[in-house]
C-alpha cells in the first residue's frame, strides 16, 4: 500500500518542477543541469512513472530509492526504474548531471522492431546497480544525450530526420549503457515479469506478422490468451491496446514505404497486403488523418 504523503509524477510534472521547458516527445526528457537551485525542489519522497538514466558529471549527489541510499559521484550513473520511492538527500554546490527520463512506452516505440531485449534486461533488474564510467564511456554518454537533447528541442529550428536521430540516437543509448552493465555486472538479477514477458513475446510475433496479420484474435491465439486479456496486460504496461500497437506498426512501415519515391500508393498498399487500394487509403486515413497521396507529397 502506497504512502499517502508520497506523490506520483508523471515526466511533465518533473519538467515543471525543476523548471524545464517541455520536449518535443512528451514521453522522453533530457535534462542537462548545473546545480542553479538554492534547494532542492523535491523535498519530500515521490514516485514517478517513468525510467531516468542519470549520469553525475561532477560534483556528488546523495539520493534514496525505495529506502536505500546511495553517494553518486562524478562519473557513476544509476538508474531509476518507475514507481520507485526517490528523495533527494544532499547535492554538493558544484553539482552537474544529466538525467535522460523515458517511459515504457517509448522504450517499445525504439524496439518495436527488435527481436533481442537482452541487451536492456538491465532495466528490470530489482537492485540499484550503479555503474563507474571510464573517461571514453562518460564522453559518449555526454554525446549521446546532448544530440537527444538538441533535436528533442520544441524551439530548435526545423532539422531533417529530427525523429528518426532521436530514435536512433535513444537506442544507442540503451545500448551503450545495456554493455556496460553486461560487464560490470554479468550475475545481474534482471528479470521480466509476466505482463512484461507477454508484451515482448506480442511485440515480436507482431514484428514476424503485422504484414499479413491486422487481427488481434491471430496474436491472441498464438499467445493462448483471450483477445481481452491481451489488450489488457498490453495497455498496463505499455498504454496502448493490441489494436493500437498492430495499427501503429503497420502505420509506421507505410510511412517508410511511402518514403521511397520508387514505390507507387498501390504498390506500398499490395506489400502490406490490404485488398485493395481504398481500403488502405480509408485505413491509413483514419490512423494518421491524411490520405497516403498527401503524406507522400508533404513529407
């Protein structure tokens, strides 16, 4: 039972608090920060129900997740899982840090189309293993957070592939950070629990099928769960249903496909396997709002 003084934030919340100003991905924020704050502006316990990878770039900060506190010092970096109990306890007046903040959501967006989660099995692990960078390691991370931040910049003037660098650039973030916890830590006791098992299971025979298969009954079956039970544990954790996620799967190869100039509306609506060319213009309609002519010709 949660403690009622204990408050619940969502990323936006944070992002007010400490004074930030919103991304453009309202499910993915960077923070880059010196400590300009006379105090904390968390004085009492909260949770938040999102990821953050936070990096200490100088100085010390002393921090409690779920009652264990832990000295983070220039160059250790820690990650703090959703719905853990954070206070902060002290930060030392020449405090830097990054804090990379992310929700399930958009960990599934990155690996919608990935087979192997080993690589971040990191993420569920039930201790707070924090890592000690070398130099090279620390300088990528820095790299790597402030190319998220800078395109994840609702005032950045309009850059080419802006998505498509945010995405690429948050994955080998993950990545560079998943094999640095492979190595420091091998026996590591990561583990996914059973929604999590059935929402990487779903989003893997979704990644084998989505071109045929639109039906939330054929993942279901081949699952051996209930079309209801399905959406439901993909809703918890996920908060999309199976409909949404197939839709939004099919979706986002159609995109691609329509990106590539050598390929007709007819040819793309074929290898996606809709039976005619006005069914999968009514269908890519009524998922992005336009016609596939229209998005082809404003992309």
């Amino acid at each position: 039972m949660q403690t009622p003084f204990i408050k619940n934030f969502t990323i936006n919340d944070v992002v007010k608090i400490i004074g930030d100003k919103p991304q453009i991905n309202t499910d993915l924020h960077i923070h880059l920060s010196k400590n300009n704050f006379n105090e904390t502006p968390f004085l009492e316990p909260f949770r938040a129900g999102n990821y953050t990878f936070l990096l200490i770039l100088k100085g010390t900060l002393k921090v409690q997740l779920n009652l264990i506190t832990h000295l983070l010092e220039s160059s250790e970096m820690i990650v703090v899982k959703p719905q853990t109990v954070s206070q902060i306890i002290a930060t030392s007046s020449d405090l830097e840090i990054i804090g990379v903040s992310f929700t399930v959501d958009f960990i599934f967006k990155i690996l919608l189309k990935k087979t192997e989660f080993d690589a971040i099995d990191f993420l569920t692990a039930n201790s707070f293993p924090k890592l000690k960078l070398l130099e090279e390691e620390k300088e990528t991370s820095i790299i790597l957070s402030k190319l998220l931040a800078k395109n994840n910049n609702a005032e950045a003037l309009f850059l080419p592939f802006r998505n498509e660098i945010i995405m690429h650039s948050f994955g080998l973030l993950l990545y560079h950070y998943g094999s640095i916890f492979k190595r420091e830590h091998p026996d590591l006791d990561a583990h996914l629990n059973r929604q999590q098992q059935l929402t990487l299971k779903f989003l893997t025979i979704l990644n084998d099928h989505f071109k045929k298969e639109r039906s939330v009954n054929f993942y279901a079956d081949r699952m051996h769960l209930t079309s209801a039970h399905l959406s439901k544990v993909l809703k918890e954790i996920s908060g999309k249903t199976a409909g949404q996620l197939i839709d939004a799967t099919v979706i986002m190869e159609a995109k691609l496909l329509l990106s590539n100039p050598l390929l007709s509306v007819s040819e793309v609506a074929n290898e996606l396997n809709f039976s005619n060319l006005s069914f999968f213009g009514k269908y890519f309609k009524k998922n992005t709002g336009v016609s596939p002519s229209y998005f082809r010709k404003n992309i």
